[in-house]
C-alpha cells in the first residue's frame, strides 16, 4: 500500500508473487519488518524508514487475512475483455476501476471513520482535566473509567469500518496512516486503563502521548488524501 503510483500493489511492498503462500507472504513481512526495524543498521540509513514500515504493516493486514487478501485481489483484476469497451485502451480502463475503487473507499471507510476518529481524538484532554481536580475521587474515578469503556466501543466501531474493504493503491498513504492511528489510540486506551488500577500518572502521561500521536497521524492522513485528489 502506498502513497502513490510509484509504491505498486501490496504484493509489490512485501516482494512476493500474487501467487504467493500465506506462508510466503508472513516470511517476506517478518524479513522486511526486521530489516527496517528503527535500531537496525540499516534502517537507519533510510529516512523514509517510518513511512515505508506503515506501507509494509499496512499491506500484510490486507493480505494476511484470506477474506480480505481475496477482496483485495478481486479490485486488482482488470474488467473482463467482454465488458470493456471496444474503443477504449486498457490504460483507460484501469483508471476507470481505480477511480471507481476510490469512490467506494472513500465512501464507506474513509469518511465515516473520520466522522469516529475526529471527536474520540479530542475527548481525552476534558476528561483528564476534570480527573485531575482529585484523581483518588471515587466519583471521577469513576466517570473516567465509564469514558474509557465507551472509547473502547468506539474504537472497535472504527476497526470495524478500517476493516470493511481494502484500499486502492492511489490511497494507501492515507489508509496507512490511519492504521497506524488506530493502533496507537489501542495502545493508547490500554495504558489509560492501568491508571484506575495504581493511580501511577505515568499511565495517564504516556495514554495522553500516544491520543497526541494518533491525531496527528489522522491529520496526516487528511493531507495525504487531500494531495491525492489534487
């Protein structure tokens, strides 16, 4: 998945054949992941390192799962030659089934995901502002604990929508972005939930920064889609 034309299929981020075994394909992901591993040599050698282990962490999600790998292979075949246009090139026709793919994407994922993302991303501040009045009263504490949970339902709201189709090639930036977004907002609802249990603020400090992360990795994801419909 990438963020343009240049970056290919998800088959051509992991180095393998569209042919390739489930077994294969965990082999290719396990082998990049560590080769692009933040303290490895060679990865920091690479300043697109960050960027290109979202494309790669992105693509495996897809093609790991056999329902969605083979959703994924259904968008890239190419019409059939009774339903293409005699006139038109197959150039033509690939862009017609890539902009269709786009339409769909954008459509039930990407846009009613932002609609989840954006007011969960900016709910925690309030929440430990009103918490910090005393963080050892019964009643805070507990409407804290009440807020987690009902993250939680709006997190796997979001997963569930992230999951629904996979993306087109054009929008795997974007699509890569907010997986990762998504991942940090679970971190993110694990640490916050360790607080109740020992009143240690370092769990509401590193909750606190890994939301900041995560809306920040949505902001990017909202230019990289904008770049795109340029």
């Amino acid at each position: 998945m990438g963020s343009g034309s240049e970056v290919g299929s998800h088959y051509d981020i992991l180095g393998v054949s569209a042919l390739a075994t489930a077994a294969e394909i965990k082999r290719a992901y396990r082998h990049l992941v560590k080769h692009h591993h933040p303290d490895s040599l060679l990865a920091k050698k690479d300043c697109a390192t960050s960027e290109r282990i979202r494309q790669i962490n992105a693509a495996y999600t897809v093609l790991k799962d056999p329902q969605s790998r083979r959703e994924y292979d259904h968008q890239l075949q190419p019409p059939s030659a009774s339903s293409r246009p005699q006139p038109t090139g197959s150039s033509r026709e690939t862009v017609s089934h890539e902009a269709t793919a786009r339409e769909v994407w954008i459509r039930q994922v990407y846009t009613p995901l932002n609609r989840v993302l954006g007011p969960l991303l900016s709910s925690l501040k309030p929440q430990l502002n009103a918490l910090a009045a005393d963080p050892f009263d019964p009643d805070l504490l507990d409407a804290f604990v009440v807020y987690l949970e009902e993250c939680g339902q709006k997190l796997a709201q979001a997963q569930q929508i992230f999951r629904r189709i996979p993306n087109p090639s054009s929008l795997g930036g974007v699509a890569s972005r907010l997986y990762y977004a998504l991942n940090h907002l679970e971190d993110a609802l694990e640490e916050l939930n360790f607080f109740p249990l020992n009143f240690d603020d370092r769990h509401l400090h590193t909750g606190q920064e890994l939301f900041r992360r995560a809306k920040g990795l949505r902001a990017e994801a909202m230019e990289a889609y904008a770049n795109s419909s340029r």
